[in-house]
C-alpha cells in the first residue's frame, strides 16, 4: 500500500481522494479474500455488485470503480477491467422553486451580498459556478457592438444593431421573474 499512497500523491490526487481510494481497495481485498496478486475480474465484479446491491450511488459506485482500476492497473499492471462496465449516471430532473418558495428565501436572507446573488440566480437562470465568476463588466450596459456581433455570428454589423434594437424595445415589456 506505499507505493499506491506514493504514486497517488505524485500524480496530484487529493487527500480525500487519497483516502477514498484506499478504503475501497482495502474493502475489495477483505471482501474477496484474497491477495491482491490472485484477485480476479470476478472478485472485484462481485465487490462492485455488493456496493450496488447496498444501494450506493452511481457516483460512488464509480469512485470505487476507478479506485480498484487505479491500484490493479497502474500498480499492478493487471488489465481485466475491460470486461466490468461503470454504473451509468442516474438521470435527475433539477429541482425548481415555485416562485412563492423563492420569494421566501429572497426575503429571509439578511445578508444584502446574498440576496443580491439569489435574486441574481432565480432571476437570471444562471448557474452557481457562472454566478461566482461574473464580474460587473459582464452585466444585461457598453458591451462594444463588434463582439456583440462576433457572439451572435453575424456577417454584417447591420444585423446585429437590427437584433439589439429590436431587444432592447422587447426588453421595457419584459417582465422579471423577481417581480413577484
């Protein structure tokens, strides 16, 4: 197990994925009972079956996956996961707010940064991770007519002045979703 905890810190992993790794192949080798030189596609087959039959995620599921393939291939030098498929992503449907729950928490939160990034999100559809890197030159003012056009693949200029005319005139009847 040195030499998988080396070679996993040499390649970058992280210390939680460091641990998580290490758990899951611990598991298999005292799941299979048998020594990691002797252990078959069948045995770690077996293990993976018995994780999804406690009902793990798919997403855990695959950490282990990718544990076991790690140490048997990189380390070991065994190739049998050819033949052990990875569980496939479940398929959820976002959960969205009514607007009754979003004005809730809207006016729950105090913190004036955080309403303003929660207006922002419902109001807006955007996602965490876009919201977290916007910057007050990307806001809905002075964005240069040339990469406008450059954005919405226009040819001609013209268009383009056409389309953010015809915007902006569409924009004073639009109605915010923060307008409750």
């Amino acid at each position: 197990m040195t030499l998988l905890r080396q070679e996993m810190k040499l390649r970058g992993l992280s210390q939680r994925t460091v641990k998580s790794y290490l758990q899951y192949i611990i598991k298999c080798l005292e799941y299979a009972r048998n020594s990691p030189r002797s252990i078959a596609a069948t045995d770690v087959r077996a293990y993976l079956e018995h994780l999804a039959d406690r009902g793990l995620s798919s997403s855990t599921l695959n950490t282990a996956y990718s544990a076991l393939q790690f140490y048997f291939g990189a380390i070991l030098h065994r190739k049998f996961f050819t033949g052990i498929p990875r569980a496939h992503k479940e398929k959820r449907l976002p959960t969205v707010l009514s607007k009754d729950e979003a004005r809730r928490m809207v006016d729950g939160t105090v913190n004036q940064k955080h309403k303003c990034m929660l207006q922002l999100l419902y109001g807006t559809g955007m996602r965490v991770g876009e919201l977290v890197r916007l910057r007050m030159g990307d806001v809905e003012n002075g964005t240069d007519m040339r990469f406008v056009q450059e954005l919405l693949g226009h040819a001609n200029i013209m268009t383009t002045q056409i389309y953010t005319h015809v915007a902006t005139s569409a924009l004073v009847r639009m109605v915010s979703p923060l307008d409750f």
